[in-house]
C-alpha cells in the first residue's frame, strides 16, 4: 500500500493537515488499513522535502496545513494512469505456514486446512454482510468503501478455494497419487 500517492490523492482534492488526511484514508478504504498518525506526518515530511507538497499557514486551531504543489498534482496523474506492478510476491504466512506442516512430521496439515477454512469462511461473510449493509443504504461517497469490500471479498473466496485445493492435494498424496494434478484422470 502506497502511504506516498494516497496522501497526494487526497491532497489533490484539498489542503489538509495529518489527522485529516488520516481520516479521509481510512473513510474511504473502510479503516480496513488503518494509518499511523507518524506515518503521515514522516510522510508528510518526506513530500515536503521532495517538493511534491507545501506546508500552508495554520488553520487558526494550531493544525499545519498541507497542500499539493505541481509537482505533486503531476506525480499523482503519473500514478493513477499506470498499473500497479507486482513485482515479488509479499510473503504469504498461511502459505509458509502449510507448507512447512506437510513436510514436518508429526504436524495435522488436515487439521490445519480445516481451522483456516473456517477463520476463511467467517471473514467471507463478514465482509459480505457488511457490503451488503454498506449497498443498502449506499451514498456516492460509499463506492470506494465497496471497492474495497468486494476486493477482500474476492480475496477470502480465493482463500477458501486454495485451501479446498490443498486438501485435495492432501488427500491425492495419502491415496499414493502424489504426483498427478487434480482433477485429471489417470490415463
């Protein structure tokens, strides 16, 4: 997650100070990742020092105001017509965590797969309960909250499909067809 573009994005809009900018992020991805309030302001420092924004006056209450500069406006343009690179991927613990229980002894991978398909699960309908209650009662200022929704939707249902997958897999080995792919029948 970028802190450096989302803080442009909403600067583009208006000035804000840190707290503010805070707040916007996190109403506008759901406070699914909330922000550090020293991450925004070492941020904020770091775009100052770039030149991508300014430091205004106050805003009467003590609050430095921060506003885009050129610069700034033209880095976020550059940001948004570009797709995001995944370069390697981020490291998966469930992942790590399976794969060194298939090949530890003595470890239930079975079991494993079974207690992280229900945590999957409780996540999958949580977060489609609460698109559903955000969809209800949907403002124009709600999209990018379903946005995200729909994103961790996505993400929990690929969980729970690799760990049918993995199970799968599992089962395949024990039956002594460790190296065929699943669902492929023997020839």
């Amino acid at each position: 997650m970028s802190i450096r573009y989302s803080i442009l994005a909403l600067l583009h809009e208006k000035p804000r100070y840190g707290y503010q900018l805070r707040a916007a992020f996190e109403e506008r991805t759901g406070s699914v990742w909330p922000l550090n309030i020293g991450q925004v302001y070492t941020t904020l420092n770091r775009l100052d020092r770039d030149a991508l924004v300014r430091k205004e006056d106050d805003d009467g209450r003590g609050h430095v105001l921060f506003s885009i500069t050129d610069e700034g406006t033209a880095e976020i343009r550059r940001w948004f017509s570009t797709a995001v690179e995944r370069g390697a991927p981020p490291r998966n613990e469930l992942a790590i965590k399976l794969a060194l229980a298939v090949a530890t002894e003595g470890t239930d991978a079975h079991a494993l797969i079974h207690a992280q398909r229900q945590v999957s699960l409780r996540e999958l309908q949580g977060y489609t309960q609460d698109r559903k209650d955000l969809a209800a009662n949907q403002r124009a200022t709600d999209t990018a909250k379903l946005l995200v929704l729909d994103s961790l939707i996505f993400h929990a249902e690929a969980e729970a499909r690799w760990l049918d997958l993995c199970e799968a897999r599992l089962v395949q080995q024990s039956n002594g067809a460790g190296n065929s792919v699943v669902g492929t029948r023997p020839g």
